[in-house]
C-alpha cells in the first residue's frame, strides 16, 4: 500500500511540474489553468521539506529541451523510489554559478573547456556528457560513456578494410576520431550520402543515431550489399532498430553497449513517469551521479553506486562495455 501511495504522489507531483524553456511552455494539466513556477523548482511536498537530497540541475534549456522532461522525471522517479526528502531545482545554463544556495550540481555541457573553471566554486559538480580523460579537480565528477573503449572493443574484430558512415553531429564526429585512430578506414560518407558499392566486403562502423542506422541498413539489404560485420557504439543501443528493420538487416550487427542490467525498481519507476534508463544513457549516467550526490549528502559509500551496482573511481563512473547481438527481436549479448 505504501508504494501505491508513493506512485500515486509521484505522479500527482509530475503533473503539476512546468518547465520554462525559451517559446516552449510544457504544462501537461488539461482540467486546470496553473500558474506558471518561474522558479522552476520541484518540491517532494509528501515528505518533510528538510531535504537529504538536495541537487541543482544547470542545462541550456534551448539545446536539450527536447530531454529536460524525461531527464526531470528519471530524477523524480530515482529519488521517490529511494522514499527520501528531496529537493531538485532546475536552471538554464547561462546562471551565475556562485549564485546557486545547492552545493551539489548536475551540469550538462559537452564542452570541455569549462572543466577547469569549475574548482574555483566552492561546490560539487555532476557532469553526465562528459568522459574523464584527463586529471581534474576533486569536485568535478564524470559520468559520460567511454566511447573510446566502445570503439575499441568493436575494432578488435575487425581487419583493414573498414568503412565508416558519420553526421555532422558532434558525438559522430569524435567516435570518428577515435575509429581513425584504433583502425585503418578506407571510406568515410557523410549520412545519406553513401556510396553503398564501397562497402562490399568491409567492417562499416555506423555513427549515427538508432532512426539513420535502421535506415543504411535496410538499404545494405535491399542493395544486396554484402559486408563483412556492421558495428555501432552505444547511440545504436535502442530498440528502434529493432522496430525498423527486417531480422535479415541485422544478422551482421554488432552493437557496443554499457547500460549493463539497470535495476529493475528502478526502470519501472522511471518507466511510470514516461522516461527510460535502459536504453538512453543520458538518463542512466544521470541517475548514477544523483546516487553519488545522495550518498556525499547522506556519508555512505565514496565509491560503490550500491543502486546501480557500479563503481566511481578517480572521480569518473567505471563502466564496462559488451557487445551485442540482435536476435529473436531482442538484444543478446555476444560471448
């Protein structure tokens, strides 16, 4: 009964939330004329307001407004199943650090020239796009995937002659790097401009997201083109490719993936409230960092992330990478 309750709170209390975000206003009550809450902050108002997690959330509400609300409800989702007082207050991107009363901060950017700044504040900082690959302060966390590790694992089975099919996307762009580092690439085409001839017999590593990859390889089978392996890091881990293609399209995929057995209570909880961490790793390495903030806030364990099963170590979240197979329209790991 308790967690009925629970759920029921949860979500009366995502109903009421609005996100204001530039020329967009998200209010999902249809019954009722709400005020807008220009403060933007998110109260669990059926606990005590003596909060045991209390986090800021700074992101550039024009470039990810299309994932504030999922990424707000696996947030809610993760601290209410956790049945703790919790306090989670939402800021554009452009807000005077210093200013913020929260000491623990999840900040979503993928530059990395902002890393150095952040020791001058006296607070924490959460960055879940970013994989550590230098030294930094003690107050900045990472919690971005190891693509380089992913692309590694996927050009160890592969030979010299090796395609790559890219965007002008900035994640496309440094799995390109990466792939022209750790393997020899023959062909390089720029999504939808591929010559399809050129990847007969060839590894054709796919850096494009899960809708384009369904795309090229439909297109690999209706050409009768004929590869030797199609490979693809964790922006292919979705179960759209599943749903867009035929089981002839993916005999020869081989998917990277490090979103390795979610907790259960905890996908179905985010699953409640409309929002996913088995498949989308912007969710995921969020919720692993809020585990980190709880526990920094509650004096529980430095370094094992006890909901997730999954170590922080020097400062960046320790994941593992496997490979995947699609088979029987599910995902199978590769032994």
């Amino acid at each position: 009964m308790r967690v009925l309750i629970l759920f029921i709170a949860t979500l009366l209390s995502a109903q009421t939330l609005n996100f204001i975000i530039p020329q967009i206003e998200i209010n999902t009550s249809s019954t009722t004329t709400q005020p807008v809450i220009q403060t933007e902050e998110l109260n669990d108002t059926f606990v005590s307001i003596n909060s045991k997690a209390q986090i800021a959330v700074v992101i550039n509400k024009k470039r990810f407004y299309k994932y504030i609300p999922s990424l707000m409800n696996s947030l809610i989702a993760y601290y209410s199943q956790k049945s703790i007082d919790y306090n989670i207050t939402l800021y554009d991107s452009n807000v005077n650090l210093s200013s913020l009363p929260q000491k623990y901060i999840l900040y979503y950017t993928t530059d990395k020239t902002k890393i150095a700044s952040l020791k001058d504040y006296n607070k924490t900082f959460f960055l879940p796009l970013i994989h550590k690959e230098s030294n930094s302060s003690d107050n900045v966390f990472f919690g971005g995937i190891n693509f380089k590790a992913q692309i590694k694992a996927l050009s160890d089975i592969t030979d010299k002659n090796t395609s790559v099919i890219t965007s002008d996307t900035q994640i496309s762009k440094t799995l390109l790097t990466y792939e022209q580092n750790l393997t020899n690439v023959q062909n390089i085409f720029r999504y939808p401009n591929i010559n399809y001839k050129d990847l007969n017999d060839s590894f054709v590593f796919l850096n494009t997201v899960s809708s384009k990859t369904a795309q090229v390889l439909s297109k690999i089978t209706q050409k009768n083109i004929q590869t030797k392996l199609n490979l693809t890091p964790q922006i292919g881990y979705s179960p759209l490719i599943i749903l867009l293609t035929q089981p002839q399209d993916t005999k020869k995929l081989i998917i990277s993936n490090s979103i390795i057995n979610p907790p259960l209570i905890i996908n179905e909880y985010t699953n409640l409230l409309n929002s996913d961490i088995k498949y989308n790793w912007f969710n995921y390495s969020t919720l692993i960092l809020a585990n980190k903030a709880y526990n920094m806030q509650n004096q529980e364990d430095e370094f094992y992330m006890s909901d997730f099963n999954i170590y922080i170590f020097d400062n960046q979240i320790n994941y593992k990478t496997k490979l995947y197979r699609i088979s029987q329209g599910a995902f199978k790991e590769v032994k």
